[in-house]
C-alpha cells in the first residue's frame, strides 16, 4: 500500500509508519487483529471476532452456577478449546477468578445462571458486585460472549447473564457473540453457542475436531437424556398425622446399575404428567387424543402420550403466553405481556397452569402440532440425595415434599413430587445423578462442618453424616433442623438422636414454628448459639445452607451477618467481608431452590 491508495491523512499515514517501524511481528499480528475487530465494531456494534491467533493472548472460560449446570458448560467449552488448539485456556470459576485478572484477559466467555428473584449464584456474587462497582476497570481490549441460562417460568429470565453482558459493554469490552439465552431445556441452544463461538476463534496450529462437540450435562453412563430406570424400593410417609405437608422418604434401587454420586449431589427425576390433567387439556381444546405430533425423541407419537411424557403442560412462562396470545382471541392477555403490567402479569400467574389459559382463552381450530409447538419439552426435576453410597450401596434415597393444593378451584399438583407419591413400590422410575460439585464435603473429613436445613432441606445432611459415619470422619458435626410442628414433622427425628447419642451428632438445635406462642426459626438458633458458632467458624468450620431460596436462605443469610459482627467486635462492613471470605474459600456453601 502507498500513501496514495490510503484513506488515512497524511498525519495519520505518518504516526501509523512510525508506530509499525517500532513493533515486533507478534504485536503487528496483535495490532492487526486488533483493528480488524475494531473496524466489525463499527459496522456491527453487537458483536466482533477476534481475527488473528496471535492476538488470543489469554482465553479464560468462566463460569457462574447454583445447581452445577453452568459449571459443566463452561468446562464443555473449554475442552473444545483445547481441541482446537488453545491448549493455555483457562477454566474457572466466578469464586475463584481474581479481580486484576479482568485486564489480562483478551477472551473472556461466560456461562452463567440466575437463580431466585434474579440474584447471581453464590459462587458468581463477588465478581457480578465487583463488575457493577466503581472500582470494576476500563476493559478496551476484551472480547467476550455470555451465555445465559435460567428458567423462562421466573420474571427474571435470565437477569445476572444480561447484567453481565450489558455491563462488560459498559466497560469498553467488546462482544464475541450476542448474549445468549438458555432456558431449562438447554442443550441444543448451548451446543449451538459453543459451535458459533468456537468458530470466531480462529485454529493455532492444531487440527480441530470437525464434528460439534456434544454437550455434557451429565458424567458416567447414565444422563438427562439417558437416565436409568429401576424400581422404587420405598414409598414412606415422614410426617405424621395430622401434620399440614406430606414429606416422604423415597428409596430408588441402584442394584448392579454402576450409578455413582457423592454426597451433595442430586438426583433427576424423569416424571410423568397426570392422566386427569392430560385428558383436561385435550378436551379443552377438542383434539384427537392419537392425533400425531413431535414427540421429545425426535420422533412421531400420539398427542395423549406427548402430553403424558414429553411435554411441559403445567407451568405457565412467558414465551409459552406471548406464542398463545398471538393465536388467541385475547386482548386482555395480551395487554398483560406489555412490559408496564409486570405486577399484574405476575398477580394473574400465580397458582395459575396452562389449563386456565386455554379454558379462559378458548383457541379455535388449532390442530395438535400446533398445541405442542407452544410446550416447553417436560423436564427432570432435581432432588438433594439423602443418602450416601458407602452406607447404602445398592440404594439411592430421596426427601420429597409433596405438592397438593387448591387455587382458582382447581386442584393443583406438583409434577413429580405427586408422580413420585403416587408411585407403589415396585414401579419403575427413570432417573440420573445431577453432579452440583458447588455443594461438597470438605476434602479433610476432620474439618468440622455447621448445616443448616429446614424442613426437606435437611435431606443432603442426612447424606453427609452418613458419609462421615462409614468414612470413620473425626470431624465435629452440628445440625440446625427447623419445621412446623415437633410432634408430626420432625424428619427422621430417629436417626438425628441416635447420632446424637452416639457421637457423631456434637450438637443439634431444632425450631418448629407452630409450637409456641412466638415462631421460632432456625435464624434465631443460630442468633441463640452465636459465640459457639463464630468459634467453630474461627477454627476452620464450613458452612452449609440447603431449602428455601426466597425467605430462609436470605434470613439465615441476614443471621450469619449478625453473628460475625456481634462475636467479632467488628462492624458491618467486616462481617461483609468475612462472609465473603467463607464463600470464596468455599467453606460457606448453599444448596438452595
């Protein structure tokens, strides 16, 4: 090129033969997969790709995640990394990844959840407040890509994976790939984002896998979309009579299967829809119950079966609203999607199902292809393990809090809590091992260990003492159970006083709310029991959370705070602090839903 055919002047032309006669080779490919990607952000400010090989410095694949979902994703991705040739790609989490390193990275991809009301995960909240303080820095040379995941039923779909996307744009950062969202069934959609990216990344010198990398949701020989099926072994009602909930205790053989978990883990539960609700939906909309339709698998079966095993035909969200309204006559509803009426949408849903939107909003001439087009595929739901495979080796047990109540004078049913309660001894149950590696045992099983779980959150607790009994753990072990009442729902009150009594149990504190005068919770035994508890965090105690994600976990929460500040003299703002520290060193772990 001469500086005739430039379109640069002839100060620019001369700065940029100036600055070029003074770099290496390396930072001239640098610079020029730096303007390149610059010039594509001109032209099309949401995304970029990174041009040259040499200008991928650092790639960091990071991951925010409650359940675990997020951390295999991000752990997908980075394997397909390193078989294209990226063999210095970084995997981390959000817990772990460290602030300064923001500006030494060139590639940051992001895989992360929202749980609750919007919140970040646990593991994702020191980086998402450092990314939304002020002292988050400038970030002109990063390129990123988010992947989004979450629950399209909740208002705040996939809220922390936008906030973070929005927010490193903020930054200067620059945009791989328009944030992508992933709903429950994610698989496709995250297969799809890992292969876009991947080809924004330009081969360094290996040769890449051609095929797309599957991706892992799952370990071993049994997943999602292959779970083992194998009879229930027991069906026992915990609570006793008279009590307001219906907890029951569920055993799963795993005889011969090869099944392994570790404690802290979950199981998913492949469930069936009920046959009165199915054949409500079909008479609703006056379909041929064989009419032909896409079932889960890929194939053809018959609208009654769809319905009873391959569809979500409960749980309303929003994407299910905005595709029905726009074939319904239905003005009100429509008015209800408008992004001003979120109150109100959120008034109308509750204790709502689909049943109510196709009774309420009669849909003419739809065929059953149609119908189904509008459905979520029916998901597994996930339950804490209760037990632990060294003490129970051919078994796999559950905790579950069944699901029954009245609203808008219909009945309503939890999915699989009612499939499971309904389900005789003998029957056959599909199910998987979920891994939530966020939610483990300390490594040195001498370290002692604080576990907070009320009501069926006390479930992966009982898997955790049972861990440490046939493991001969010397570590201290203290359990906070709360429920309504002591008489009718103390869960396995048996066995927590035969491990008290024997030792293995240093020390129990139990709250039934109904009992007294004044509700009483596990938040104000752990107020009550404040200088025991600072002092087995100061030697070394982990700190586990396990139930209720909307009230609970933030009061006990709020407790902890108030606990650190008061035994430790100190003021709010170091008990922030010290929290924190817990979450980071991951000896504070929470299990919550």
């Amino acid at each position: 090129m001469n500086k005739l055919s430039t379109p640069l002047s002839s100060q620019q032309w001369d700065s940029l033969n100036k600055l070029t006669d003074e770099l290496s080779s390396p930072q001239l490919l640098w610079i020029s997969g730096y303007l390149a990607g610059h010039a594509n952000a001109r032209v099309q400010s949401s995304t970029v790709a990174v041009q040259e090989p040499s200008s991928v410095r650092v790639i960091t694949v990071l991951s925010g995640s409650q359940t675990g979902n997020a951390d295999k994703l991000a752990k997908t991705f980075h394997t397909r990394l390193q078989e294209l040739g990226y063999t210095a790609a970084r995997l981390e989490s959000m817990a772990s990844y460290k602030s300064a390193q923001l500006k030494r990275d060139h590639v940051l991809l992001i895989a992360v959840s929202t749980y609750g009301e919007g919140e970040p995960p646990d593991n994702a909240r020191a980086f998402y407040d450092y990314l939304h303080s002020a002292k988050a820095p400038k970030l002109p040379e990063l390129h990123y890509a988010v992947l989004a995941l979450g629950d399209s039923s909740y208002e705040y779909f996939c809220k922390t994976g936008h906030d973070i996307d929005l927010r490193l744009e903020d930054l200067g950062a620059s945009r791989l790939h328009a944030c992508v969202d992933c709903d429950v069934d994610f698989e496709d959609t995250a297969a799809g984002w890992i292969d876009e990216i991947a080809a924004k990344l330009p081969q360094s010198g290996k040769v890449a896998a051609t095929e797309a990398i599957a991706v892992q949701t799952e370990a071993g020989a049994y997943s999602k979309k292959q779970p083992l099926q194998a009879a229930l072994l027991e069906n026992q009602r915990l609570t006793g009579r008279g009590s307001s909930k219906d907890v029951r205790h569920i055993a799963l053989s795993i005889e011969g299967s090869g099944l392994r978990f570790a404690p802290g883990d979950a199981l998913g539960v492949v469930p069936a829809n009920r046959q009165d609700r199915v054949n409500d939906l079909i008479g609703a909309l006056q379909l041929d119950p064989s009419a032909p339709v896409p079932s889960a698998s890929g194939g053809e079966a018959g609208l009654e079966r769809a319905l009873l095993q391959d569809y979500e035909i409960t749980t309303l969200s929003r994407p299910f609203l905005e595709k029905y309204a726009a074939l319904a006559d239905a003005h009100e509803l429509r008015s209800l999607l408008d992004e001003n009426q979120r109150d109100a949408l959120r008034d109308f849903l509750n204790g709502r199902e689909i049943i109510d939107i196709v009774r309420r909003y009669p849909l003419n001439g739809i065929t059953a292809s149609q119908f189904v087009a509008l459905l979520r595929k029916l998901q597994p739901r996930l339950y804490s393990i209760a037990s632990s495979i060294n003490a129970n080796p051919d078994e796999v047990h559950l905790t579950v809090g069944v699901v029954r109540y009245e609203s808008h004078g219909l009945l309503r049913h939890g999915v699989a809590s009612t499939f499971l309660a309904d389900s005789a001894e003998g029957n056959l149950i599909r199910f998987f091992v979920h891994e939530n590696p966020g939610f483990r045992l300390p490594d040195d099983a001498d370290t002692a260990i604080i576990m907070v779980g009320p009501g069926t959150g006390v479930a992966p607790f009982r898997a955790f003492l049972e861990e440490r009994e046939s493991s001969g753990s010397r570590g201290k072990n203290w359990l906070f159970f709360g429920d309504r009442n002591f008489n009718t729902d103390f869960l396995y009150q048996r066995e927590w006083l035969e491990h008290r009594k024997n030792g293995l149990l240093t020390h129990l504190d139990a709250a039934f709310s109904r009992d007294g005068n004044q509700k009483v919770y596990v938040q104000h035994r752990l107020r009550e029991n404040s200088r025991a508890l600072y002092a087995w965090l100061e030697e070394g105690a982990h700190f586990y959370v396990c139930g209720d994600a909307k009230q609970m976990a933030p009061d006990v929460h709020e407790a902890l705070l108030g606990v650190v500040e008061r035994e430790s003299g100190q003021d709010r703002a170091y008990a922030v602090d010290y929290v924190q520290a817990l979450q980071s060193a991951q000896r504070y772990q929470r299990d919550v839903y």
